[in-house]
C-alpha cells in the first residue's frame, strides 16, 4: 500500500466500514410504546359499537318489557302476576 491512490481507498473503505458499525446494523430496533386505541383521536369510534350495543340492549329489554305486559293485559291479569 505504497501507492496513495491504495491509501486512499483503505481510507474510505475503514471509514465506510466504522460508519456501518456505528449504526448498530445488527441490533434489534426498540420497542415503542403503542397507545391503546381508546385514547387516541379514533377513540370514539372504537368505544362506538360498546355504546351502541348498551342502547340496542336497553331499548330491547324495554320492547320486551312492554310485549309482555300487553300479553298479560291481553290474557286477562296484571303484568306483576307470574305464575
């Protein structure tokens, strides 16, 4: 490696070299920290269905409650007697 040309090149190839081992190429990236869903700016389209569901559920049990009272009122006795 007389020749400053060679020289040259050893020296961009070790500074190549050192360069690619700063940057860590065989280290794993890290872990970043993943918000949940919830609390980010879609969070009330993701709780969305939860409360849908709720409602439908309410108003359901509210169209049952009110069938069967018509059917006890229909077959004679109060909606509060059971058999």
């Amino acid at each position: 490696m007389s020749n400053p040309a060679s020289r040259a090149h050893a020296a961009i190839l070790l500074v190549t070299l050192a360069t690619l081992a700063a940057c860590g190429g065989g280290d794993k990236p890290a872990e970043r920290e993943v918000m949940k869903p919830e609390e980010t700016v879609v969070g009330d389209l993701v709780t969305a269905p939860e409360r849908v569901e709720d409602r439908t559920n309410a108003a359901m049990e509210a169209h049952r409650d009110a069938l069967q009272e018509q059917i006890s009122e229909s077959e004679g006795g109060s909606p509060d007697e059971e058999e």
